[in-house]
C-alpha cells in the first residue's frame, strides 16, 4: 500500500463511511477471497486510520468480529481481530 492513502486516513475527520461499506462487502459476499478482501482493506483502515472511528462504527467491528471468528479458516478476519485491538 502506497503512503498517500495512509496518511489521508490518518487526517479525516472520521473513516465511518468507509467502514461502513467494507463491513457491507464482508458481509454479503459468498465467495470467500472477496470476503477476505474486504477483510484484509478493513484492517488497513482500522492500522492506518482507526482512530477516527465513532463508537457505533467500533461496535459494528465487533459485531462482525463476533459473528465471523467462530470460522477458522479466515485469516483476514483474524488480521482485522488483531487490528481492531490495537485501537
């Protein structure tokens, strides 16, 4: 990933929206690699830009993280449980 994105997440007021649709696309998607995209942009928010998050977009990281770690096998939801921690 290039700096630039980086750094603009670190000065926007807050990265809700872009949360919001990355949760979505995990969310609803059936093929498990796009899942696991979504999984894996989700976590770079959250390290780069996490800060910024409200409380209700936390709690919706949580939720998902709730609902989606019982399944082992996706390492991109492990990634984001790992991310959203540090924050």
């Amino acid at each position: 990933m290039s700096r630039c994105p980086v750094l603009l997440l670190n000065f926007m007021i807050t990265v809700d929206p872009l949360i919001t649709e990355l949760l979505t696309g995990a969310q609803n998607q059936e093929e498990y690699a796009i899942r696991e995209a979504y999984s894996s942009a989700l976590t770079r928010v959250i390290l780069s830009g996490g800060k910024n998050a409200s409380a209700p977009a936390r709690t919706a990281i949580v939720e998902f993280l709730d609902g989606n770690l019982a399944q082992p096998s996706q390492k991109g939801t492990f990634n984001l449980a790992s991310a959203s921690f540090i924050y």
